[in-house]
C-alpha cells in the first residue's frame, strides 16, 4: 500500500508547458470575447498618478476637488440615479471584466486611506491571487451594498418619479460610502468600478441580489474556464503528467491529493482526488475564497458565505464520497507546485493535523520540491520563494497550537526537506 502523499498545485501543470496560469486564461481570446467594457476605464485612471502628487505638492483644495470630479463623473452618482447612462453589455461575464480591469489598473497601496501607487499591491499572476482579490472584493464592499440595497428598495417604492429628497439622501450616503474625508483609499477605488461593472454586464438590481449575481457570474467564469482548459491540454498530457508525478514522488504507488482541474489517472482511484474538481463533461470546476476572512474571522454568517471553499467542496462530496486520500500509513508529505497560500490553508492544515496532530507520526517528513525556470531570459530562482511560503504556512499553524512548536520541531528533527527538483 502506497506511504507518500503527494500534493500538487498549479505548477505541476506549469512544468509540462500548460499555459494554465491565471495570466495565461487573461490574454485568452476566451476572455477578451467575455469581457467587453470601456476600454477607455484604464485611461481615466491614469489621472490618479496625476491626482495623487496634488497633496505632495500642498495642494489639498484641488485634490479634493478633483477626487469628487473622478467620483462623480465615473458613476453618475451624484445627486441623480445612478443606473443611467450605463451601457449594457450581457454578454459579458463579470468577472472576466473585473479581473480584465485589474490588469489596467494602477498598483496601489493603502495608507492611512490615503491614495498612493506602489508596485507590489496588486498581483493578478498565480490562481491564489484571484481567489483572493474575489474575497477582499466580497468583504470590502459591505458597505456600499448596504448603501446601494438602500437605493433599491427607494427605487422599489418611488421609480425615481418622486421623493427626491429621499432618493438624494440614499445617492449622498452611496456617494460618502466611497469617500473618506475626501480621500480615496484603495477599497473605494475598487468599489467604484464594482457596481457599474455589474449593472453593464447584465445585473437586474430590482430582481437579483448582488451577491447572487456574482455568484451565478462565478460559475460562468468556472465555466468559461473549464471550456479553455480543455482545448489547450495536449493529447499526450496523461503520458507525460504520469511520468512527472513519479518523478516527484520517486515511486508509482502514491496518493494524490490534486488542486488542479486536469487528471492523468482512473477516476475511479480512491487514492486520488481532485479537490476542486474535474474537466470532465458530469464535473464542474471550483473557485472560492477562504472560510477564513482576511481579518481571521468567520466568514460562515456573511452574505457571500457560499463562495467559501468550504461550501463549494460540498457539492463535490458524493463524488468524493469513497475517496481515501489521507490513510493513516503515510510516511512522507511531498508538497510540489502549489503555492501554500493562506486561500488554500484550511486543507493544508487538514494534512499537517491528520498527520502531525491527530496521529503524532514520528516518522513523518514533509519533502517540499520546486523547480526553477526561465521567462523571458530571465532565470528564476524558485527556492527562496519556497522557504517564504513555507515559513508563512507554519506561522500560521503554529499560532493556532500555540502549546506546540511544530515547525521548530519538525526542523530540528529533520523532517523539513526542501528539494530542488532535477531534470
């Protein structure tokens, strides 16, 4: 019986030349076919460099005037309805739209909700990354739905034929949920493009909730998705992904436990899973974000709580249902191609409790290997990466056992090997 468990992610399929990165699925013609929008978005932005060196330069009054003017003209909020003029545009899907306006959009950081540009903020290349910046959209605008559900029921009552003072009221709290002292942080930045994007790209706020609304937009992105995934993998994908897969795990006999859509073996293997599924005809792909919010609270009694992974595995159960992945005779861990992000955590500590915890496992290793590679002429040393995203993952698990020192442990007894896989 198999002792080696092997887990593997995204750059698995990546080391076989799958241009299956979430860079790669943007550039798609699938994509740009899903995501028609005002190009001209990216052009208004470029005014924000300009606007932020106004305060740098003392000049607060013109700074102030023209965030109001950058608000005002970007979603006709004020002090009119702010669902005219918006150009509908159903074919679109959007999430292709909203990750398509990330990619033109400024990198920026938050200070003390000041606006300011930095080159590390926004990061569209690895899936964690979306499936984060899904999540910080999900809880960063509570504030403006609530205000937007204000003008709906407003809308409900008065059709915008009458009582507008009412409706005026509604528009200014909408209007200040995306301010802060007449600053702009970077949440409000993105909330200004959230609802019009929704509404352009088919939203029926008087019949829909905004949160079914992206959720049903999300499992059209999963299916747009899946439909790309399937035209690029070669035929000759399961003869190379198996040979890869021993070489990783030194050995035929493994169990796997696959963050990717693709397989290269029996479905009907119950030491193989697919956690987020498969790209097969009965199988539909998974995105979601943390049980876990960004702040570490529960997200279980947040509107969006369907969008946690948690609850999309559900829908996986039955198929899963005879899996046996995690058996108690594993001897070695072997970690390849997946980012350890804190998005994919609570299954990444369902594997160290199980096998650390739960069972004490003495003789247990954990081998992580990576692979260096070259873009563009430009080599990547890949290990330091591997060391960071390790020691972040252990912190975290740490800090939840605090009467343990697991990492600490583990590295003084050996059984941390970080390897460089060789061709």
């Amino acid at each position: 019986m198999a002792n080696k468990l092997t887990v593997i992610g995204n750059g698995f399929d990546l080391h076989l030349n799958i241009t299956s990165s979430f860079t790669d699925f943007l550039k798609s013609d699938i994509v740009q076919k899903n995501s028609k929008f005002d190009e001209k978005i990216d052009e208004k932005y470029q005014q924000l460099d300009r606007i932020s060196n106004l305060l740098d330069n003392g000049n607060d009054q013109e700074y102030k005037d023209q965030i109001s003017y950058l608000i005002e003209s970007h979603l006709i909020f004020k002090p009119i309805n702010p669902f005219t003029k918006i150009e509908i545009e159903p074919e679109s899907n959007y999430w292709c739209c909203y990750f398509k306006y990330l990619s033109k959009f400024p990198n920026f950081t938050n200070d003390q909700d000041q606006f300011s540009i930095s080159s590390s903020q926004i990061h569209l290349r690895n899936w964690s990354d979306i499936e984060f910046q899904i999540q910080y959209l999900l809880e960063n605008s509570k504030e403006i739905f609530n205000a937007f559900n204000i003008l709906q029921k407003l809308d409900e009552k008065y059709g915008y034929t009458s009582n507008q003072s009412e409706i005026k009221k509604a528009s200014d709290k909408l209007y200040k949920s995306l301010t802060n002292n007449n600053t702009i942080s970077y949440k409000n930045v993105l909330n200004l493009i959230h609802l019009q994007l929704a509404i352009k790209t088919g939203w029926n706020f008087r019949k829909q909730s905004i949160y079914d609304y992206l959720f049903a937009e999300l499992i059209n992105l999963e299916n747009i998705f899946k439909d790309y995934l399937k035209k690029i993998i070669p035929d000759n994908y399961e003869i190379k992904a198996k040979k890869l897969a021993q070489k990783i795990t030194e050995s035929d006999d493994f169990n796997l436990f696959n963050f990717n859509y693709t397989t290269f073996y029996d479905s009907k293997d119950i030491t193989k899973t697919n956690v987020h599924s498969t790209l097969k005809d009965s199988d539909h792909p998974i995105f979601g974000i943390s049980t876990n919010s960004l702040s570490g609270k529960k997200n279980y009694d947040e509107p969006y709580y369907k969008f946690t992974k948690t609850f999309r595995i559900m829908t996986l159960s039955k198929s899963n249902a005879l899996k046996d992945t995690l058996p108690e005779n594993i001897d070695e861990v072997i970690f390849y191609g997946h980012s350890l992000s804190s998005i994919d955590y609570l299954y990444l500590k369902t594997i160290l409790d199980k096998y650390i915890n739960e069972l004490d496992n003495m003789k247990i290793k954990l081998t992580f290997k990576y692979s260096n590679y070259e873009d563009n002429g430009r080599f990547h040393n890949m290990e330091q990466n591997q060391l960071i995203s390790i020691f972040k993952l252990f912190n975290i698990f740490d800090s939840e056992n605090t009467s343990k020192s697991t990492f600490q442990k583990l590295l003084l007894e050996h059984r941390i090997n970080i390897k460089e896989l060789e061709d």
